[in-house]
C-alpha cells in the first residue's frame, strides 16, 4: 500500500487535491459495495443532515444523499478491512508530513436519482477539525449522462467522474459540491480529523 499512499499524498501537495484509481484492492471494493447494498437493503441508512450540533438541519434540495456511518464495532470484516487501511494510511500521512491526525469517520452515502449535494465546504462554522476529505466511488456502469460528478473548485474548476474503484482526497477547506445525479449514486465518504476521538463511557 505504501506506493499507493505516497502518491495520493504527492497530488495533494502538489494540487491540493487527488484523483487515485485502484487505490484499494478490487476484492475489497467488491465487497464494501455489497455490504453497502445489503445494509441500505435492511434500512440502517437515514438521510443526512446539514451542519453539526443544534446546527443541524435536514435540507433535501441542499444535500439529498442517506447515509450510513461506518462504526468500528459493528463492522463486517470488509469495513474492518478498509478501517484499518485508512488506520496505516493516517499513521503515514502523520509520520512523513506531520499531518497530525488524530481520528476519522467514514459513511456509506447513496444519491438516489434526482439528488444532489450544492457547494459547501466540509468544516463546519464551529468546528473545523476535518483536515482532509476522502471519498470512494462505488459505481460500476457509470456513463456520461449519469451526473453526479464531484466539482472541486480550486484555483481552476475540476470536474470528477465518480466511477468504481476511484478515490478523492483533498483538503477539507476547499469547497466542492456533487451535482445533480440521475442515477443511484453510491460512495464511501470520510474525514480525517485534527481532534481525537470521543471516548464512550459507559
Ligand atoms: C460530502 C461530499 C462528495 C462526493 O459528503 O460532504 O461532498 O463526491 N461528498 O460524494
Ligand atoms: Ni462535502
């Protein structure tokens, strides 16, 4: 994985973003779709919110996607899998750029046709401990015509085709935006995060 991850780091120093094919293994993508489809099969997806806190609002015509966040505890063993190369992956980033990561959180996301995600940026008003925004295209007969493409707007506009087996990363305070997708759009979306991870108690 090591080349893998010295080369989505190289893009994102050298363009603030990166676009990696076939950054994760075949196998494991295969299997995160179908666990993906299972559990939004079995309804553990809900629709996400805008904000955070009492912030929180539920805007369709803003953001329309259902999520499902991926939760160490209960995850199969293909979520265990991708947890842990997103793990190795954060102890890189740290260890060669002084990222200082400190935890992350992932969701399962599905854009039902019709639905889109307007421009935004990933850290919210009061809380900007998103540093870097990661998302996992799980859509295998993408075609132009589809929508649904990621728009990162940087010092140029750059649009993404959000095809199987593609990974995102750029940094959390640029802002992006998922247009209008006519098609079941179906991603794994995630955040590396300055601030560590609350401890459950009890
Ligand atoms: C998000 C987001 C981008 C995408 O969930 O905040 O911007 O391409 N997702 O799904
Ligand atoms: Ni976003």
């Amino acid at each position: 994985m090591i080349s893998n991850f010295e080369e989505a780091i190289n893009q994102l120093i050298f363009q603030g973003y990166g676009i990696l094919d076939n950054w994760l293994p075949e196998g494991l993508l295969s299997d995160l779709e179908n666990s993906l489809v299972s559990r939004l099969e079995a309804d553990y997806f809900h629709k996400a919110q805008i904000g955070n806190g009492s912030d929180q609002q539920r805007i369709g015509s803003v953001r329309g996607d259902e999520i499902f966040w991926l939760n160490e505890n209960l995850a199969v063993p293909a979520e265990k899998e991708f947890l842990s190369i997103i793990g190795q992956f954060t102890d890189y980033l740290n260890v060669t750029c002084f990222a200082g990561i400190k935890s992350f959180e992932f969701h399962y996301a599905v854009y039902q046709s019709g639905t889109r995600y307007a421009r935004h940026k990933d850290q919210f008003r009061s809380d900007d401990s998103r540093k870097y925004s990661m998302v996992f295209y799980l859509n295998r007969n993408w075609k132009a015509g589809d929508g649904g493409e990621l728009m990162i707007y940087t010092q140029e506009d750059v649009k993404i085709e959000p095809v199987f087996g593609r990974l995102v990363f750029f940094k959390s305070e640029l802002e992006h935006e998922v247009l209008l997708s006519n098609f079941e759009r179906k991603s794994i979306t995630g955040w590396l995060k300055d601030l560590a991870p609350v401890e459950v108690i009890g």
